[in-house]
C-alpha cells in the first residue's frame, strides 16, 4: 500500500501532460472570460449601485482569484467525489491505481483552492467596499476593508473548509474522514453565494433557495464529470466517465441544476428581456452549457453500449467507433463544464436586473410583502413555498419510499407506522414553511417562535420515529457489490470517532438547550432575521438539532451511544426547566428581540412587545406539551421493550439455551460451600452442614419457581 500511495499524482508521466494541458485549459477560459468582462464592464457597474470603483487592478485580480476558485473548487470536490467513489476496501480510500491517481490531484486542487480562497479575504474586501490595492498600506483601511462587508467572512470560510479538504487529502485514510470533508466543502462554498446577487431584489427568497440547491451540487455533479474526463486520460480504461453517464443520481442532479437554473434565471431577469442585458446572455450561455454536457453524457453512455455490440449479420462494432464517441463524450464535457465555469465566474463581476427592479421595504428584507394581519384566514389561506425545505421534505420522501419499495420487492416487510411517521413529518414541514405561517415568521416574532418550536419538538418527534438508517442499512443489505459497499460505509460513519461525539448526550443537550438562548438573547438573532439565508439557517439548525435530541430519546436507529430508558426520561425530565425558564426570560424582557429590524419593517398591524410576550408563552407552552407527550411515547416503549425481553427470556428458557438460573444456583452453591469452610473452623461440623443444605435447599426452590 505505500508503493502504492507513493504514485505520482498524475500516474504515469505520460499521463501528467493532458491532465495538465486540460485543466489549465479551463483555468485559462474561465480567467479570460471574467477578465473581458470585468475591464467592459468599467466603473460603471459599481456606481449603478452606490459602490466606488476599486481601480481595474482590484478588478483583475477578482476575476482571476474568483475564476480559480469556481474551477478548483469544483475540480476538488469532484475529485474528492471520486475518491470516496472508487474504493476497494472498507476502512481505507482503497488505494488502487485510479483512487491513487485522483488522491494525487486531490491534493494538488485542493492546495489550489486554497490559495486562492486566502487571497480573496483581502482582494475581495477590497473590491466591495471600493478600495484600491493602495489601502493594504494603510492600517486602518485594510482593516475597512476586512470588516466592511459580509465578502472576508465568506471566504474565510471557504478558505478553512478548503484547507480541511487538503489536509485530509494529505494525511488521513479514513473513508469517513474524506465524507466529512466533502461535506464540510459542499456546504462552506454557499458562503460568497448567499450574499452576492441572489440576496437582492424581489422574490430573493426563490432565487436564493434555489442558488443554495444549485451551487453544491453543480460543483460535485460538474466536478465529478471533469474528473471522470481527467482520469479516463491518465487510465483511459477506467471507466469513470462511462459509469457516471449510466448513473441514475447523475442524471437526476442533472435536472435538478437545471431547474434550479431556471428559477435563478427568471428571478435575476426580474422581467426584462433575456437578451437585453449581460446577464441575460452570460444565462444563455450556461444553458447552452448545460446542453452540451447532456448531450456528450448521452454519447459516453451509447459509447459504453457500444462496446461488444455486434452489427445485425454478427460482426463486432468496430472499435474506433466505440474510441470515437468516447473522445467526443470528453470533449464535450470539458466544453460544457468550462463554459459554465467561465460565466459563473463572470456573472458575479455585473449587476443583474434584479438589482434594479422595483422593490418596496418589506421586500428588501424578506423578498416579498406581507399587508394583511395575520389572522387564522391568512395564515391558511396566503401560501409561499419554501424552496429549500419543500424541495428537502419531497427528496427525502421519495428516497425513504424507494427504500420501502426495495424492501418489498425482496419480499421483506417494514412497519407502516414508521413510513407514516417519516411521511407525516415532512408533510408537517412543508405545511408549516409553506403556509402563512413560514411565510410571515420573518416579520412577527411570536409566530416566528411558534414555527421554531414545531421545527425543533414536534417535526423531529416523527422524523426518527421513521428509522431511516435502519431502513437505508435493509434496503441496502443484499443487493449486490454496489448495496454491499453503501452498507460498510454508512455502518463506518455510524462507527466514526466523530460521530460519536456530535451525538454523545451531554454535547447533544447542551447544544439543544444552549441554542435557544445563545440566539435570543445575545444579538445573533437581530443579525441573521435580516437576511433570507440567516432565516434558512435558523430553520435547518432547528430542524437538525431536534433530530439530533430526540434521536437518542425515542428513535429506533442505532447510534454510536444509546441511553437506557430510564437515562432517557430522566434527559427529557432534565430539559423541562431550561423552556419554561427562556419563555419566562422572553415574557419578562423589556427590550424585545431584534427591535430595530422589526421597526425597520415598519408593518402597521405588527404590535413588537405584544409579539414577544407571546412568543415568551408559546416557547414556555411549546417546550413544555411535546415533551410530555415524548415522556409518554417513552413510556409506551419501555414497556413494549420489556415484555419483549421476557417473551426471549421465555423461549431462551424453554428452550434450554438460558443459563441464569444455573449461574445464580451456582453462585449459591459456591457460597454455601464458603460458609461451610468458614463454620468448620470455628464451630462443629452439623451447623456447617446445616448451612450448606439450607442454601442448597434454596436454590432447589429457586430453580423450582
């Protein structure tokens, strides 16, 4: 194995030239394109919305510094995609010569993207706050620059998500460890996106939901598909790319970035031509994008079909038709991906029309208005989708289903209460985010409160009673080399270190109860309310934190550490108090929770303190009633639990395969033979016998009852 981890990182040095070549290639496109379109764009971009223009150097070196993070960004997690995907072991990566080859350029992406990502701390605080590369001299404008925007936040966190990547590249083995990473990177590359263009305008809420599905995505699915192509160069018959263009989660994130596409296109448009602006035509250049890599997926998918295949009279196909399809196939996705790196690199450099539409103060914070007062008619009856978590609860109910379907078709059975219980808790979701009441909990903070406690008790309180692992552990068992790998890696991250610690129950308490005052009652909460992505946060935390709590008080998978029922009533008991308190602090407070933000909005039917006592009440209320209904599901379970423990202490006894009678007989008889050493010494011998025949006579009766 060390021979073979000392590989080059390109394999052969006949096959470091063309990854090189193509690589730099896109690098080169992607930079020029952004460039071109920085120096056109001129000043006035940055006028056109009350920003001074940072000089054309500051310009450059974002489109540069911006290019190289969207391609080696996408390069690294593509190419950490791999790595998980071409394994052949179970507890290590697997270091064939493929996986060899992909750690190699793992490491040397990652260490790219990096660099890059450190660099637009400064350059990029530079830019938003219009100040040119002169400010890095002066003290006091450099730390302007660093602080002024939300930009240098962001890309510290891309640049610490990033370094994770190559410093797990470089010094772990564990499959679960590079997991973590690609997880960590899918998620840390948000941070500049949800800021930037889908932040503004109206209907931002869509656009930015839909960007949040969209960006992680695309960079594993383009990145995946550009690795494909790089390693097919340096081990031609691999097969990567012929199997990524048979794979059925290829082709359904595919459609996904596609949709998603859709939605960020008609929102930054905001109705204006889709030709009479930059924006328009750098969109219609990333579909076109998007269409030639369909089309070559489809190509490298009819090349594989093609080898072995035989013309009607019985004569192989020949096999430069095969070579010649499977060279298109990775031309045209190297096209396809650097078209659309090049104008996602771009398309941050200009100012999109929703920058410009007509927008009123409600609209600016939350993308849409709200007039009428919440009452129950409107909060029935005013609906607006929650794009992230609608598109999350249909995802999870059609996996969870499939599951259920495999199952069946193999002839197993899985409990109906489960699926209801998985079912109805994403229909909960997307009922409560959907309704009025997600869509006015951004501007009243009782009924903000009233969707945090759903979110975090009652939504939860289903989701685990569903079993996922499980029913992803059964659905999994038995179906083939693919089924067997997916089995070994989730029972490796049910067994990882780290996992164990998230869900340890002292960390997973304190981060439930903690986070209820850690948001409200520090200025965190007047922060995020502001901003759409702050809110989504705000829900997922909530959603992922509750599982987290109720996962280990009455959910049926198995985790890393699991509480005796008695532990588990004596948690829930043990977290009563810390709700009633927060409702009390919060009906108690004088100054209500993120004052400014609620005058801000200005709403005329909006009464703030009245909203705060009453979320002080429903958080009260609301803490207290689902956990006294989850001390009564416990209390159901334990005693399900111990009748069927007697049932299998029965059948192991009638069966003859229990031996704890015969073990306590046997401690019996070994301490009436001590007692009878210990009278012989001092007393006659018919005590002692006395006494060895009385707890011999005991474990008769014993073993009688």
């Amino acid at each position: 194995m060390t021979t073979a981890r000392g590989g080059s990182a390109g394999g052969t040095g006949t096959g470091r030239a063309p990854v090189a070549a193509a690589v730099l290639t896109i690098t080169v496109i992607a930079v020029t394109a952004a460039i071109i379109t920085g120096i056109l764009s001129g000043s006035e971009v940055y006028t056109s919305i009350a920003r001074e223009f940072p000089g054309t150097a500051v310009v450059v070196l974002v489109a540069v510094l911006r290019s190289v993070h969207v391609v080696f960004s996408m390069l690294s997690l593509g190419m950490l995609a791999v790595v998980l995907m071409f394994t052949s072991r179970t507890t290590r990566p697997g270091w064939s010569r493929t996986s060899v080859t992909a750690h190699g350029l793992l490491r040397a992406f990652s260490a790219i993207w990096v660099t890059a990502a450190v660099m637009l701390i400064v350059v990029d605080g530079l830019n938003t706050n219009g100040l040119s590369l002169t400010a890095l001299n002066d003290p006091n404008q450099l730390g302007f620059a660093l602080t002024g925007t939300f930009y240098p936040t962001a890309w510290l966190i891309v640049a610490v998500a990033a370094f994770i990547v190559f410093a797990v590249a470089l010094l772990a083995e564990s499959w679960a460890a590079h997991a973590v990473s690609l997880w960590v990177g899918m998620v840390a590359i948000l941070a500049p996106v949800v800021i930037s263009q889908v932040l503004v305008g109206p209907d931002h809420d869509l656009g930015e939901d839909a960007a949040i599905i969209q960006t992680p995505l695309a960079a594993v699915v383009l990145g995946l598909l550009t690795a494909g192509v790089v390693l097919e160069l340096v081990h031609p018959h691999c097969g990567a790319l012929g199997r990524m263009a048979r794979s059925k989660l290829m082709w359904v994130g595919i459609i996904v970035i596609a949709c998603a596409d859709v939605v960020i296109s008609v929102f930054k448009l905001a109705g204006t031509p889709l030709l009479d602006s930059t924006t328009g035509w750098q969109l219609l250049t990333r579909w076109a994008a998007l269409a030639v890599i369909i089309i070559a997926l489809v190509t490298a998918a009819s090349a594989k079909a093609r080898n072995g295949a035989r013309h009607a009279d019985g004569s192989p196909v020949s096999a430069r038709s095969g070579a010649a399809r499977t060279g298109a196939a990775r031309a045209g996705i190297l096209l396809g991906v650097t078209a659309w790196a090049a104008m996602t690199a771009s398309m941050v450099l200009v100012p999109s029309p929703n920058y410009f539409a007509p927008n009123s103060t409600v609209a600016v914070f939350l993308g849409y208005t709200v007039e009428a007062a919440p009452d129950p008619i409107v909060l029935l009856t005013h609906w607006r989708i929650n794009l992230l978590l609608t598109s999350v609860a249909v995802a999870a109910m059609v996996t969870y289903g499939f599951g259920v379907l495999r199952l069946r078709r193999r002839g197993d059975s899985w409990p109906v209460v489960r699926t209801i219980c998985w079912v109805t808790g994403w229909i909960i979701t997307i009922v409560l985010m959907s309704s009025g009441l997600g869509k006015y909990s951004p501007a009243d903070f009782g009924i903000h409160m009233i969707v945090h406690m759903t979110l975090n008790m009652l939504i939860p309180a289903f989701l685990v009673g569903g079993g996922p692992i499980t029913l992803l552990l059964r659905a999994t068992t038995g179906t083939g080399r693919l089924g067997r790998q997916i089995h070994a890696r989730i029972n490796q991250l049910i067994g990882w270190k780290g996992l164990r610690l998230l869900l340890h129950p002292l960390f997973v308490f304190v981060v439930y109860i903690g986070s209820y005052y850690a948001l409200y009652l520090t200025p965190l909460f007047a922060e995020l309310i502001q901003y759409h992505w702050g809110h989504q946060l705000m829900n997922v935390h909530f959603l992922i934190v509750g599982y987290m709590f109720f996962s280990l008080v009455i959910g049926v998978d198995k985790l890393p550490i699991e509480l005796p029922h008695i532990g588990r009533l004596g948690y829930v008991i043990a977290a009563m108090p810390f709700h009633a308190f927060f409702g009390i602090v919060l009906m108690m407070t004088n100054t209500p929770v993120a004052q400014n933000f609620y005058r801000t909005l200005d709403l005329p039917w909006l009464d703030i303190p009245a909203e705060q006592y009453f979320a002080g009440g429903i958080a009260w209320a609301g803490g207290e009633l689902p956990l006294l209904g989850v001390v009564i599901v416990l209390a159901v379970q334990w005693t399900r639990q111990d009748k069927r423990d007697a049932r299998r202490f029965d059948r192991h006894e009638d069966a003859g395969l229990s031996n704890e009678f015969s073990a306590y007989n046997e401690m019996l008889r070994k301490l009436a033979e001590r007692d009878g050493v210990v009278a012989a010494d001092n007393e006659p011998d018919a005590p002692a016998n006395s006494a060895a025949s009385s707890a011999a006579q005991e474990g008769t009766n014993e073993r009688e009852q």
